[in-house]
C-alpha cells in the first residue's frame, strides 16, 4: 500500500541552491502524513500545476541525503 500524505503548506522555488538551479522552479512542501509533518520535494510541479492546501501527494523515496521526496497523487 502506497504511503500517502497531503500538503499542508508550500513553496515554489525560483531561485534555487546551485546543486538546485537546473531544477527550478520546484515544490517544497510541509507534507502530513499521519499526524507527522516533514519538509519534503514534491517532484512532477510545472508552472501549469494547479497547488493547493490538502492536495493528496504520494510517498516515493528518500533522496541520497535522507530527504522525504513526494510525487502527485
């Protein structure tokens, strides 16, 4: 069963780290997921994508750095 979780609050990213920059703009999110809120990338944001409190995110992995990385559901 896939982990699943919603956004609770977000930012998007113009003006990333430069181990980032080729990545920008992205999707940083606050995700609960049972009660629990972690920081974590949600990978799959165009400018197109239509964001909003509560929208439902699936659990992909952790980065190479133990970062929670999050897809659309």
């Amino acid at each position: 069963m896939a982990r699943r979780g919603t956004i609770y609050t977000y930012s998007i990213v113009h003006s990333g780290i430069e181990a980032f920059q080729e990545q920008t703009p992205y999707l940083l999110a606050v995700v609960e997921e049972n009660r629990h809120r972690r920081m974590a990338r949600v990978e799959g944001y165009t400018e197109k994508t239509a964001i909003t409190i509560g929208m439902e995110v699936t659990f992909l992995s952790d980065d190479e750095r133990g970062n929670p990385v999050y897809t659309f559901a």
